[in-house]
C-alpha cells in the first residue's frame, strides 16, 4: 500500500508538468501565427462581391450590407474585416516568425493588413506606389484585374474617395466597386470606370434619378420644373400607377399629369392638381361630372351641394372668397386698397344672395392689419351688406412711428408705417359709418353655422421680430394673424395669412391641428423665406401649396425649395387675370388656374 502511494505520488507532478507543457507549446504556437495576417490576390478579389445592388427591378430590394460605407467627406480609416494582429514593420514581422517554433509561410506578392490599413507587399517590403493600381502591374499572375488607389502612405484606399473631380467606392479590401452600390445614405450607381454618377440613369430598361450627392431618389420628386414619381426601388413610374392606394397617371416621358382628361382605348380619366384620379362627384370647368370608385369616366351629372374657394389674383396681398354650400359667403382678407375695384367686381359676379338691393358678405376675416389684408375691407362694407368682422385685437395697427425723428436711415420703414396705419384708419371709420366693431376670433371657434371654418391660431401674442427696433412691432403683428382652417368633404384647406417661423414653431409644436390633415396650403407669408419652415411643412404635410404674390415677386427662394422638397405642388396666384378656384364635393375637390 505504501509502495503504491509512492508511486502516485510520484506520477501526478509529471503529469501536471507534461500538461503545462503542452498548454505553453500550444499559446506560444497562436501567438506567432497571429503576428503577421497576410491576404493572398485571390482572397482579396473574394471580397468585391460584397455590397453590391442588383440592377434588375425585382433585386433592388435585397441588399448585401455586409460593411458599413464611410461618409464621403470623412477619412476613410475603419477597421476591415481581418483584424489580425499586426507588427510595427515587415522585417520585425520576419525575424519574429524566424526565431519562433512555429512559423507562417507567405506567399509573396501579396496583401498585408498592418495596424489595420491594406498595403501591397512583394519581396522587396511594402510597395511604394501612390495613385491607381493593378495587382498585374507588378505580378504578372495574378489572376483578377481588380483595381485601387493607393494613398501618400502606399495603403489601399477604403470607402469614398474624390479623384480628378470624381467620386469613386472601394470595398472594405480596397477594390474599386462599380454598378449599384449601397450606403448609409442610400443607393447609388457607379458606371463601368467606377464614377459615382448623377442625374438621369437609364439601368437595363428602367429610369432612374440620382440627385447631387449621387443618392437614388424615391417617391414623389420635383426635377427641373416637373413632377415624377419614382417607386421604392427607383424605378420611374409611367401610366396608371397606385401608391399607397391612391390612383396616379404619368405621361410616356414619366412627369406626373395634372389637372387633365386623359383617354384610353376604352375608358376616360380626369387627373386632378394633386396628380391623382377623380372618383365619384367631381366639378371640372364648372360641369358636374361622374366617375367610378376606379375612376373611370361615368358621365355628366346635375350640380348639387359644393363648396367654392376663389384664391384671387390681388398682386403682393392676399384675398380669398369662400362660399359655403348653405349659401353663406367668406372672404379671408381683402388684398390692398389698389385691388379693391377688382374685388368688388368679383364679388358681383358671385350670384350672392341679396339684401336692400347689396349682395351680402356673411363674414370677413381681416388676419392683421397691414395694408395688404385690410386694404379693401372698406370698399367691401360700402358696396355689400357684410354680417360680421373679425380682426385679433394683437393684430391691430398702431402708430408705432410717433415720436420718432425721420432720418434717411428710417425714412423708408416711417413712410411703410404711415401708409399701413392710412389705410387702416380709413377701414375702421367705414366700420364706425356701419356701426360694427372687429370680434377678436377664438382659438377653436368655428366661423360659420355649419362648422366648416374654424379658427387655429393660438392667441399668443409674439412681441416685436426682427432687429429693427424702430419696425419690430409692425413686422412682429404678422406673428399674430388669425389662421383658419376648412374642412369640408375631400377638402381641407388651412389659411396661413403671414405666419413666421416664431408662430410656425409654436403651431407645430403644441399640435394645433390636433393631427387633422391639410391637402391646400394658402402659403404663409406670400412665400417669403420669413415663413415655411421645413419642420412646418412636414407637420401639415399638404399636397398642394398656393402663394398669393405677384408675378415680379416669385422667385426659387429657400422657403420655395423647402416647399418642393417636400413633395408640395405650388401654384401662383398671379399665373392667370383672375386667380385659383378649387371647387369641392364631398368626393372629390379640384382646383384650376384659367
């Protein structure tokens, strides 16, 4: 017994030793292989299949986002996807694998990843070239025709690269991609040299877009003046076409139609301002027309229950008559003192109903007192019998100039300031001849019996805007204007007046719509870059944009992109004598420009 415990004692340390023997061989054998990750061309050529978009329409959506792609504009210095452990040079590399029990072989020429960059090592050390590269320019063998660009530093380049003023993609191993490729920012295309491209892309019998920056675009989309829509896989859309369950129509060259009849072998369409189909009840040119729930042209029908907006043409100002389908009448501002005669002779035009020999005007809202707005309430009162005014009483005139020494710095704004606190003077003594006074509109209250018009704006009184002392206060009443919104049928439209980015914020943020929607914008503002703000526009999301200016006033300004970049159609007062009329049903609502 002794004997055999002697023993044991004696096997178990040499088993223990033998162990941590092989345990050492073993770590010290990993650590030298993992000095030194080499990548032979055919490895590196296996790589550039990554990331890569199908071009047939059926692939587009399945994407190999096997890497994350740089930015353009930052260095493209990210971890690849072999992360070895590197040595500082190659000649340390070689002696370490020399002196070790266990060494790597490579294969020279080849890739070599050293502190995370690619770098083209031959016999002779790490390649010293700069600028594009073939691996056959040195190797002869090599078996792919792969191409780089070399850095100041002799690594392959990874990610986006501007070279010679255009943009080129390498993959996360430096190769030089080409066709479509996917980024952080979306699809793009790189032609047969690799040359990120831009604009109209015509792709195995389909149409695509790429903007500036090279993205593919998608949806709704405004391009040089015209309106195209393109699917989710880039395609552009022609003919009939459906999108989240609305009907569109599009031309043979891809611009979305508007406002037109188109035909068919067999059946008849009507394309609205908005771009889609007409269904059901529909008043087009003043006719009733019918169509099916796929809208398919029925036939004419009788004129029933609609309600009329006439957005008119009243030059840098805003005016719009609504008439209501009980018959009441509104109008919303009444453009300057020089447009008056023009209103009044609209208004007669209207078949309004009638009282001592006056057409009557059920309500007017005045949404500040500038001159531009309250300019024609008094020629209103004198020739129509006008129900009720209403004006908020933070949006009102006053004589802020008094007291102020005219200089030639101020002269101009001074004589602004008369002008308006003129014409409002001249407004509120034909209120006193009519014994009326302004109601201040409510934040909630509806304007009519049929609850079809409602005030929006939230009451606030915004103080002065602007730098300029002396006209911060007259500026800052467009900050308070009365904001109206309609709802009736298919139609809800939303009155703006000239709301400022102050007033905007405040309007999106406490959600003043109560997530009601809006398909007609009247834009704030008369589109000036004051108003439409971009987080503005994406809270309301309309389809249609109307801005009351004249002809010499319209411009491309920031507010008009922002605008159009949201997929808003606009449409200009000034683009015919009378104006915009948008008729609605309660199926369908259609606007025209004569």
């Amino acid at each position: 017994m002794q004997k055999n415990i002697k023993k044991a004692l004696v096997i178990i340390p040499m088993v223990f030793l033998l162990c941590m023997s092989f345990v050492g061989t073993m770590a010290m054998a990993d650590d030298n292989v993992n000095q030194t990750s080499t990548v032979d061309s055919g490895n590196k050529q296996g790589s550039s299949s990554e990331n890569v978009k199908s071009s047939d329409s059926e692939g587009k959506d399945a994407v190999k986002n096997t890497e994350t792609t740089q930015s353009k504009d930052t260095a493209n210095t990210s971890e690849k996807n072999n992360q070895g452990k590197s040595t500082s040079s190659i000649d340390e590399n070689d002696n370490q694998n020399q002196n070790s029990e266990t060494s790597t072989i490579e294969i020279l020429p080849a890739w070599q990843n050293l502190h995370w960059k690619w770098y083209y090592v031959t016999k002779d050390g790490i390649l010293k070239k700069t600028g594009w590269f073939k691996e056959k320019d040195v190797n002869p063998n090599a078996d792919n025709s792969n191409e780089f660009y070399l850095g100041s530093d002799y690594s392959a380049t990874i990610g986006w690269k501007k070279i010679d003023g255009s943009w080129y993609y390498f993959n996360e191993v430096g190769i030089k991609q080409t066709g479509w490729q996917y980024g952080n920012y979306g699809w793009f295309y790189l032609d047969k040299n690799g040359i990120m491209q831009t604009g109209w892309l015509n792709d195995k019998g389909y149409k695509y877009y790429l903007n500036g920056d090279g993205i593919m675009l998608s949806g709704k989309q405004y391009i040089d003046g015209k309106w195209y829509f393109f699917a989710q896989d880039g395609s552009l859309k022609k003919g009939f076409f459906t999108d989240n369950g609305i009907s569109y129509y599009s031309k043979d060259d891809g611009e979305m139609a508007t406002n037109q009849w188109v035909t068919t072998k067999s059946n008849k369409y009507y394309v609205k301002a908005d771009g889609t189909l007409a269904t059901g009840y529909a008043i087009i040119d003043g006719q009733a027309e019918n169509f099916d729930s796929n809208g398919r042209y029925i036939g004419t029908a009788k004129m029933k229950d609609y309600l009329f907006v006439e957005h008119l043409n009243v030059g840098d100002a805003d005016c719009a008559f609504i008439k209501l389908p009980n018959g009441e009448t509104v109008l919303i501002d009444t453009g300057t003192p020089e447009s008056s005669d023009k209103l009044v002779s609209f208004l007669r035009g209207q078949d309004l109903k009638q009282k001592d020999g006056k057409g009557v005007i059920d309500y007017v809202i005045v949404t500040h007192a500038h001159s531009d707005h309250i300019g024609g309430l008094a020629a209103v009162l004198s020739n129509f019998n006008v129900g009720k005014v209403y004006m908020p009483d933070i949006a009102k005139m006053k004589n802020w100039y008094s007291g102020i020494e005219e200089t030639a710095e101020n002269r101009s704004d001074i004589e602004m300031m008369k002008y308006d606190f003129e014409v409002y003077n001249r407004a509120v003594a034909a209120m006193k001849l009519k014994d009326m006074e302004f109601i201040t509109p409510k934040h909630g209250e509806f304007v009519d019996k049929e609850k079809i018009l409602q005030f929006v704006q939230s009451g606030k009184d915004f103080g002065g805007i602007g730098s300029d002392k002396l006209a911060q206060y007259y500026w800052g009443i467009n900050e308070n204007s009365a904001i109206v919104y309609l709802s009736y049928g298919d139609l809800q439209e939303l009155f703006t007046a000239d709301m400022e980015w102050n007033s905007e914020k405040d309007f999106w943020t406490n959600d003043l719509l109560g997530g009601r929607k809006v398909d007609v914008l009247k834009v704030p503002h008369h589109g000036n870059d004051t108003s439409s703000t971009v987080d503005f526009l994406r809270y309301l999301k309309p389809n249609i944009g109307i801005i009351s200016r004249s002809k010499e006033s319209a411009n491309d300004n920031e507010a008009h992109k922002n605008l159009v970049s949201n997929g808003i159609n606009t449409y200009e007062t000034s683009g015919s004598d009378e104006g915009i009329s948008i008729y609605t049903t309660k199926d369908n609502w259609t606007l025209q420009q004569k």
